[in-house]
C-alpha cells in the first residue's frame, strides 16, 4: 500500500488529480444525465471530466520535466500547473466554476499544503467562484463549496480530519439542494456540478486516507441518496434524496424540462434563454476584464469571467454571439473561441443538428495563421498554443464539431500521439469512423492536407495522406533556454538551435544562418518542394532570403511560404 501523505505535496495533487479524473470519468453519464437547470445541453459530467482531464495534464507535463531529476517538483509548481490546466480546459458553467475553484485553492496551497492552509484554501476557493459568477444563485455548486469550507473550518489540524469534513459538508449541501432551487426540487434531482464538485472532493479523500469515500449527497440520516437511475430504453427516473418519487417524473422517463446542464444565474420561469454560448480564453489587462464584464452582464446572462495574471476564460450566454466576441477583442486578444447555438423547439433548448458529412479531416495546428490556412482548405482546427497542448477531450470535441461520418485525424506532434489515439478511440465509441495519421509536425499535416480528395475511398484517402506526410521531412528553429547537452554538442542559452526529424542537428548564433544550415542538411538528400512556415515575429525579408538560397542553392527546388502567427518555433520548415 502507497504511503499516505501528511501534506498535500506534488505527488499527492497528482494523485488527487487523477483519482477525480477517474471518478468523473465513471458517473460523467450520471451526472450530465440529471441536469434540469435550464438549458438543454446535458454536459455537465463531460464538461466537468473535459476540465479535470486538462488539469490532470497539465500537472503530468510538471512531473514530466522533472524525469531527470533525483526530486519531484515542488508543490507551487504542482497546483499552479493543476489551476492552469483547469482554466485553459475549461468546459461549460460548471468546468468554469471548478477552474476557479482550483485556482481559488492553487493560491493558498501553493504556500503549503498542510491542514491548516487547505482549510484556508477551500474557503478561498469558495469566495473566488462566487465572485467569479454575475449573479451567483443558491442551490448550485457554488452553495455545496461554501458548505465544504465551513465544515472544514472547524475541525483540528489534521489533513485526514479536514478532507473528510469539507467531503461530508459537501455531500450534505448537496443533499438539500432540491430545496433551495425549485426547478432541481420538481425534477427530484440534485444539482449536477454540485454532484461534480463531491467526486472531486471525494478523490481528495481517497488520497489522503487510501480509501475511497461513500458516493453521492447525504440524507439527513447520514446515508447516501438515491440518485436518477436508468431504466429501460435509457430513459432516466430521477429520485429525490429521501427516495420516493417526485410528482410528475414516472417511469416513462423525465419531466418535460429534461435533465441539462444549469447555469448559475439564470431564471427558473422556463422562459426561453439566449441563442448562444459563448466561450473564450482572453489575454487581457485586469482593468479590460472589469469593463468586459459589465458590457457582457448587458448583453446575456451565464456570465462567468475567471483567471487572473493576463490569462481569462470567458463564458456568457447571449444573443448576439459577434458582440460578445468583439467585446472580448476589445478588452485583449480572445483565442480559443467556442460558439454553440441553442434553437427553441417544443419549448426547450436543444443543441441544432444538421445530417452529418461523409468525411472530414481534423487537424491540430501551431498557430492562427495555419488555423486559416487549414480552415480554408476544410479542415476542423484544433489550436496548440505554446505550453498548452490539446487534451483528449479536446480533440474528441473537435471529432464531433466536424460533425462527419469518417474523420482523419492529424495530432502534427509525436508528443500528442496517445492522446489523439485515445481520442480516436472514443469517437469511435460514438460511431464515427477515425484514421489516425500519425503526422509529427504541422508541415506533415499540411502535406496530408493538400492531397486530401474526400471523393475517394476512405482507406485510399487515409493511405494518400499517410505517405504524403511520411515523405516530408521536418525541422523546426528553437531558441535555448539554458546550457546542455544536444547531439550536435554543447548549446548555451540563447543559441539558436536547428532540429531535423526532431533531434538538434544545428547549433547556430542567429535564426537567418542557422535555417540556411538546415536547409542545406535537409536538401542535400534531395527535394522537390521546401515549406517555410514563419512565427508572428520573424520578418518577410527572412521568407525572401531563404527563397533566394534555395533558388541559387538548389536547382528544381520549389519554395511556398505561410504564416504561421503566434506559434513555439520562430521557424518551421518541411521538404518532400
């Protein structure tokens, strides 16, 4: 049996970061199953999962950078990552409130993770969701935080007495949720991201104590409730938490108002909502973020804004979905942008579904300026950001976003192979038919794209785009961060650095002579075609002057040249 931890060091948020990605990973159905506040997405469990999932990872890369070191990272680094990786995932109300949630709790923890600072931690979680929120609500998963942390406040200074206090607090806020929002009391069910906020807290539990917590709200009794079972034919019967039947939910399934994922603002009229959802990530100024608030609280309602130091995540639901996207470019620069339309039918919001395409290819991309270059040629773009490489459950979103019958999938980093594969393979739990083309740079993905014809036959295609990026040679410019060792000798920070096929094969002094380097290394075993994909910053006349070399260099050599915008590398560069 694993030693049990007395504070919450590096390894025990790790821990803790996967046991809550298992839990949600095991009731996600459950929970997006029972929600009935008031929109009719019915995500909340796969939002919550989808944001635990990027938590989850984004502390694995901490722990990855230290794989050569004799000690694991250091516990700020370990829950700063955790708070990071939450806000950049972030799904839905729900995974935007349980970002700040970490983020709250990142704060205190970082400072140490004893009992004593975890329950000043819970509290701050709790108090920075609720700001975070325009118009916070009771009832909700911001009620059943605030209750955890008063639980825990009052116990003795022992990490094992404080988690299963905040738990059992949480269990039974979650309890008596059905009574303080009326839409969750005529359904019979508890709120959803409450019910998401016990797992996590209950993965807490199982790390500090080795074993794993009783399930679900608690009664006044102290035992479990009962929660929406599934009956023949899918169909969901929701319970209330003193198990007997609510008036108006049967057998034969739910009530009118189906189970969906609430926000926390929102009337509980049943009056019809707004037209879309918003979401964004927003680089932009604390005072930006206090002006974007207010002109997003005029504009729709669901607003939650969360983050801080220059990083945002932005969720509102609204009519005009433009004005919500140019109030983000106004306050900064928004990336990341996801807009889901609602349509009224029957009196409910549904998600609109149009018949699905044959084929589609998704691709994930460096920068922007590929992103259109892709979106262009018809291909679904998943954006890697510097430091934020797309979760699984980012790439399955972007699968069902291209809405297709058959999807080739182009991860262009040897890195994200077994997170595209794991994608791959929940689509194809859903039915949709995936080919993974195991491109290992964005100019492999581009030589695949260009020889996509979507008229052929599936494996034909695949087998098209397959060798038309294993013929394309790669290399990318980096700049050192620090000395060390590279198979090209000894670097020192600041050098530029040459990689072909993803090992350092150039160690030069600026970006101009170091790519004619490469260039000449790559050439030299032949080619028909150099693709030149430059970074935000790096000037045209450095396109011109590598055009000109290969030209006079290089006979029968042919050059394009694309922008790649704000992407890791200053320079890619691709021969076939």
């Amino acid at each position: 049996m694993p030693q049990l931890p007395d504070d919450l060091d590096a390894v025990a948020v790790r821990t803790w970061c996967s046991l809550a990605r298992e839990a949600l990973g095991r009731e996600r159905a459950e929970i997006d199953a029972i929600n009935v506040y008031p929109i009719a997405d019915g995500d909340t469990g796969t939002n919550l999962y989808l944001t635990v999932e990027s938590a989850a990872a984004a502390v694995e890369a901490v722990f990855a950078a230290h794989e050569t070191g004799a000690t694991a990272p250091a516990t700020a680094d370990a829950v700063r990552a955790m708070a990071h990786g939450a806000l950049i995932g972030a799904r839905g109300n729900s995974g935007t409130i349980l970002a700040q949630l970490l983020r709250g709790m990142a704060g205190v923890l970082a400072d140490g993770g004893d009992a004593a600072h975890l329950r000043l931690a819970l509290t701050s979680a709790a108090d920075a969701a609720r700001q975070a929120v325009a118009h916070p609500v009771e009832g909700t998963v911001l009620t059943v935080a605030a209750e955890a942390a008063q639980a825990a406040r009052g116990e003795e200074p022992d990490l094992r007495t404080v988690v299963t206090a905040a738990y059992e607090g949480a269990r039974a806020a979650l309890a008596r949720t059905p009574e303080q929002l009326a839409v969750l009391g005529r359904a019979g069910v508890v709120d959803a991201g409450g019910r998401g906020l016990v797992a996590v807290l209950g993965a807490l539990v199982e790390t500090v104590t080795g074993q794993a917590p009783v399930r679900g709200p608690r009664t006044a009794s102290g035992n479990a409730a009962k929660a929406p079972v599934t009956v023949d034919g899918g169909s969901v019967v929701g319970l209330p938490v003193g198990g007997t039947p609510v008036q108006g939910v049967t057998e034969g399934g739910l009530p009118a108002s189906a189970p969906v994922e609430g926000p926390l603002d929102c009337p509980e009229d049943g009056s019809a909502g707004p037209a879309f959802e918003v979401i964004y990530l927003l680089e932009a100024r604390d005072e930006q973020v206090a002006r974007l608030r207010t002109r997003l609280d005029a504009l729709g309602d669901s607003l939650v804004v969360v983050g801080g130091d220059g990083l945002w995540h932005v969720h509102v639901h609204v009519d005009d979905a433009g004005a919500a996207v140019e109030a983000g470019v106004e306050a900064g620069r928004p990336y990341r942008i996801r807009i889901t339309h609602f349509a009224t039918e029957s009196g409910h919001d549904v998600r609109v579904q149009a018949e699905p395409a044959q084929r589609a290819v998704v691709v994930v991309v460096p920068g922007d300026g590929l992103a259109g270059l892709c979106t262009e040629a018809g291909a679904t773009t998943v954006i890697a950001r510097p430091g934020e490489p797309p979760a699984s459950g980012e790439l399955v979103d972007a699968i069902r976003r291209a809405h297709a019958r058959e999807v080739v999938l182009l991860p262009n980093d040897a890195a994200l192979r077994h997170t595209a594969a794991a994608a791959a393979e929940q689509a194809r739990t859903e039915g949709v038919r995936v080919a993974l083309v195991p491109t290992r740079a964005a100019v492999q993905g581009i030589a695949a794209l260009a020889v996509h014809e979507p008229d052929r036959g599936f494996d034909e295609d695949v087998v098209a785009m397959t060798a038309a990026a294993g013929a394309t040679r790669y290399a990318e410019l980096a700049v050192a961060e620090r000395q060390s060792w590279t198979m090209a000798g000894i670097c020192q920070a600041g050098d530029i650095l040459g990689l072909i096929d993803g090992d350092v094969a150039v160690i030069g002094a600026d970006v101009p002579g170091t790519a004619r380097t490469v260039l000449d290394r790559m050439l030299a075993a032949g080619g028909e075609l150099v693709t030149l994909v430059l970074g935000e910053d790096v000037p045209d006349a450095l396109a011109d002057a590598l055009e000109e070399h290969v030209r006079e260099g290089h006979l029968a050599v042919d050059t394009v040249v694309y922008r790649g915008g704000h992407q890791r590398a200053p320079l890619l560069i691709g021969v076939e």
